[in-house]
C-alpha cells in the first residue's frame, strides 16, 4: 500500500518569498508543486503561508486517506530558514 505525504520547502529567490508545497507517494515526488508566496518578506507574513501550506498538505494527506487509498503518513520535512529567504546580493 502506498504511504502519501509531503514536503514543504523555501522558494528559490527567483519565485519570491514563501514556500513550495511538494507531494510525495511513498517517498517519490509527485509531478507539479503549489507556491504559497508573499510579496515582501515579512516575517509574520511568511509564517502565515508557511502555515497554509502545512494545512494544504494535510488536508491532501486526509483525502488520500479518506479515498482509501493505503497507509497515510504526514511529514512535511522543512522549516522556515530565514537565511534562504534572504536576498542579500554578493
């Protein structure tokens, strides 16, 4: 039976502030992502989509779950690293 879960990783400075919500199926990545960005890097802000995006991969873990669809484990991988949002330029 499949295991579903997710990860949750900071966007890459050229997608903005925020975070990308990858799926995962028995540890593989599911093909395609959701963006839960910001247009400053505020930190409260930050934290509030890091949050959306924890619930948005729970919600999907659920629905697996829910469809029947095997053993189900949440795992979001990432916390927010505030040295990766920074934008600093060398």
């Amino acid at each position: 039976m499949p295991r579903y879960s997710f990860k949750i990783e900071p966007c890459p400075p050229e997608k903005g502030y925020g975070w990308i919500l990858r799926y995962l199926e028995d540890d593989w990545v599911i093909p395609g992502y959701e963006i839960f960005s910001s247009s400053s890097e505020d930190a409260w802000i930050l934290e509030q989509e890091f949050e959306n995006a924890q619930f948005t991969g729970e919600q999907w873990v659920e629905e697996m779950a829910a469809e029947g669809l095997g053993a189900v484990e949440a795992q979001h991988e990432s916390e927010p690293d505030p040295n990766q949002l920074s934008l600093g330029y060398d």
